[in-house]
C-alpha cells in the first residue's frame, strides 16, 4: 500500500505565519533581503544594526516594498550583554508568549557559527 505524496508549496514549507525573526545586519542589503523575504513568508522581521538612520531607512523600505512594519533594534550583536537585552526586548515588544515563536539569526552580520534559535 502506497502512501499518498505530501503534496507542499514552497509557501508551505516556508510558512512563518505568527513567527518573529530578527535579522542581525538587518539594515545591510542583504540584512534588508532577508527580511523581505520573512515579510512575505507571513513573519515578522526585526531589523536589528548599530545604525539608527540606516535602521529608519530600512523600516522604511520593508513598509514601502511588503507593507509590514518591522521593529527596529539597535545593537551590537559582539555584545553578548546586549544581544540577550535585545531578545528580550523584542519577545516583550511584540509580547512573543513562547521563545519558540522567534528565529534568531545571527549570520546576515558576518558572525560566525551559523542560525541560533531561541
């Protein structure tokens, strides 16, 4: 007896709907594309850069090009006292209930070590 195939969309299979990613670098071009392509997965993104104008500008470019309204956050992600301070913020900010809700990224701002989930 033969299983009936799964039959998933790549909207499927890449589905964020109700999910917070922060985007470290989010306000770099690359920072910026992920974070469009979080937007349009149903997520939302969390720019987070040690720029504040480019944070603004950035916000800015996500409403204009997906309609979303990220959260900008200024850190500097080689500060582990900072970063925990931002997760914190960020899980209170939007009132995240479960840390399972939230990916954490830490690649896009050329650290090490590849994707941190919390």
């Amino acid at each position: 007896m033969s299983e009936t195939p799964k039959s998933n969309t790549l909207p499927e299979l890449f589905d964020l709907t109700g999910r917070v990613a922060t985007v470290t670098g989010g306000a770099g071009m690359l920072g910026l594309r992920h974070a469009e392509a979080i937007a349009e997965a149903g997520g939302t993104p969390v720019l987070a850069d040690l720029s504040p104008e480019a944070l603004e500008a950035g916000v800015g470019h996500l409403r204009e090009r997906t309609g979303v309204d990220a959260l900008a956050v200024e850190v500097d992600i080689s500060n582990r006292d900072g970063v925990q301070a931002m997760v914190a913020n960020v899980l209170n900010e939007l009132q995240v209930v479960s840390r399972s809700e939230a990916i954490v990224r830490a690649r896009e701002a050329g650290l090490g070590g590849g994707d941190r989930t919390s």
